[in-house]
C-alpha cells in the first residue's frame, strides 16, 4: 500500500510514527564515503547547535560503502538527534538532499556539506538571520581553497548560468543554506526531475538574503564530486533554468547561413571581376566542415533538451530508502 504513494508521503508517515517534540532546526548532510569526517563534523554541529534549542542532524547515505552508514547508525544509537536515512544506494549529493528534505521536521532546515567545506560555526549567524526575517539565508563563496582550474571553472559556470538563466540566481552561492519550513514545503511540492536545488531555491521566492564566507578546504579525503557528476550538474543548472542553448542553435543556424551567402557573393564577384575561379576545394571543406559541425552541435543541443523530458515523463523518484533511524 506504501508502495503506491509518493515517495515524500512514505517519508512523513515513517516520521509520524516517530513522535517527539518537533525540533527548531533540522541540519541535512548527504554522505558519501566520508567516514574520515563524520565524527568531528557532527560534534562540531551538535556542539554549535546546542545552545539554540532542539535540533536534530539527518545524515543521508548515499550508497557509501566504506563503513560510514554503520558508523552513523552507531551515532543514533547514542544520541538521538542524529538520524540516518540510508539510501538504497549512490543516487548523488542532489538526490540525497531532496531525501534529507523530506524527511526533516523542523522549523528552519540546513542544508550542509558534511567535509567540512560548509562551516556549522556560521549556524548561528544564518539562525540570528532567519529570526530576523529572513526565510532562505544562503552561504555566498568569498573565496576558496580549491585548484586553480576548478576555480576558474566555478567563476565562469555561474556567471554564465546569471545570464542565460530565465530567473536571477545569485552567482557563487552553493547547496549550504537554511530555509524556513515554508520554504521548504514550497520546495518538496515541485517535483522536478533534474533537481538543481540551489536554482530551484531561488524559483520558489520568499525573502532571501545571502552570508559570505571564505570556502575552506575539504577536511579529510578526496572530493565525491567527480569531473562527470559536476558536469553533470552544471548542466542540469543551465538547461532546468534556461532555454539559451536551444536559442543559440537558431543563432548559430543564422550565422552560417550568412556567411555562406556571403561568400557567394565573394565567389560571383570573383568570377566576374577577376574573371578566374577560385580553385575552391580548401573553401569547400571549410564550409562543409563548419555546417556539417554546426549542425552536430546543434542536434546535440536537441538531444540534450530532448532526454530531459525523456526523464521528466519517466517520472522516477530521486532516490529509493534503504532504511531509516529517525
Ligand atoms: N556526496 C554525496 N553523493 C555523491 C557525491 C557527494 O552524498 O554522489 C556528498 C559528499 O559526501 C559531501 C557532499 O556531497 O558531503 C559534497 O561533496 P564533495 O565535497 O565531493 O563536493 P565538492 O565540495 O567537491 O563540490
Ligand atoms: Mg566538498
């Protein structure tokens, strides 16, 4: 009977079940082989948090496989405020945070790294924000402590996403915020299928008000984002928030027209001014190569879009539950 219900109504119920005094906020962290880390960055959280009433930590695993599932279920065991929802395998950091939304019960939900790169001591400054009336306070990157490359990628990626984007993402703000349960509600109701969080944070409204802080570096262990999922994730980034690629298609369409009608031309004259026809066989490649790429490029832009509403109409959930400790 479960079975049949959406899968953020199975997380309620399952928390229902749960009772107890409903917690002021709810820190989400999705784990991936982060065994090297879990330990100190939950007391940091617990020690941070402590002061501002109850809360509780839901770590989501993603599919690790080093031990850290079992070393979370340990925490639990322990102290209470830390739950586990284990996910039945690596469905990605997105996915794992839409399950950690789902099954969080309090006022305000944080969203947060758990290597350490997004800081529990800025919890209090983002709480002291919310209460001030503020319903999503961001983290705003001042600075990190990455490779150059990856810098430079990041600087561009989001640039690039605050001008093609159809709504106004702020540029160098990540996943790390927290929200108002409101927000958060806002959130679960949309059921999209390409989750870029942090764009559809911003497409759900409310007052928003952004923190800086200097990005450190990771902790311990290597990053869980490979070159393939954060390409991946850009890319569901630009194409659930703009259709610039596909408008780009007909803009390159209309520029290679132009320059063939121009050259044309330039090979009419030719012929009549200097009366000698152009060899041609390199200009002929040329041409052939720039249409026929153009074209490729264009088709692929189309593919892309295409295999999206391939997904969307699939309508799979974002991740499937192992199990849960709430
Ligand atoms: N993560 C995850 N599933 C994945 C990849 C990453 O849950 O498939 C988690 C990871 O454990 C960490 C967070 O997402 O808590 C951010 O990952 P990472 O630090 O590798 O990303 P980066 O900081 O390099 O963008
Ligand atoms: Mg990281």
């Amino acid at each position: 009977m479960l079975a049949a219900l959406p899968h953020d109504v199975v997380a309620q119920l399952a928390l229902l079940a749960n009772d107890g005094a409903v917690p002021v906020v709810s820190v989400v962290m999705p784990v991936f082989n982060e065994m090297e880390n879990l330990d100190a960055i939950l007391d940091r959280i617990v020690s941070v948090l402590e002061p501002h009433g109850a809360f509780e930590v839901l770590v989501v695993d993603d599919g690790s496989t080093d031990g850290s599932l079992a070393h979370a279920i340990g925490r639990h065991d322990r102290d209470h405020r830390i739950k586990v929802v284990a996910l039945s395998r690596n469905f990605g950091h997105q996915s794992a945070l839409l399950a950690g939304l789902h099954h969080a019960r309090g006022r305000a939900v944080v969203l947060m790294d758990a290597d350490g790169q997004d800081p529990p001591e800025l919890l209090p400054a983002m709480i002291e924000r919310w209460q001030g009336g503020s319903d999503v306070v961001y983290g705003v990157r001042r600075n990190r402590q990455e490779s150059q490359w990856k810098r430079t990628s990041y600087w561009l990626f989001y640039r690039f996403l605050y001008k093609v984007a159809d709504l106004e993402i702020p540029p160098d703000a990540g996943d790390f915020c927290l929200m108002d349960r409101k927000v958060v509600d806002a959130l679960r109701s949309l059921n999209e299928s390409s989750a870029y969080l942090r764009g559809l944070r911003s497409w759900v409204g409310f007052t928003q008000s952004g923190l800086e802080y200097d990005r450190p570096a990771r902790e311990a262990g290597e990053a869980k984002y490979t070159l393939r999922k954060l390409v991946r994730l850009a890319l569901n980034g630009v194409m659930a928030f703009s259709a610039a690629p596909l408008r780009l298609a007909s803009v390159l369409g209309v520029i290679t027209s132009l320059l063939g009608f121009l050259y044309v031309g330039f090979a009419v004259a030719a012929r009549l001014l200097a009366g000698e026809v152009p060899k041609g066989w390199t200009s002929l490649i040329a041409i052939i190569l720039i249409v026929g790429g153009s074209q490729l490029f264009v088709i692929g832009v189309l593919g892309e879009y295409v295999a999206r509403v391939y997904g969307e109409t699939k309508r799979r959930p974002h991740y499937v539950v192992g199990s849960r400790h709430l």
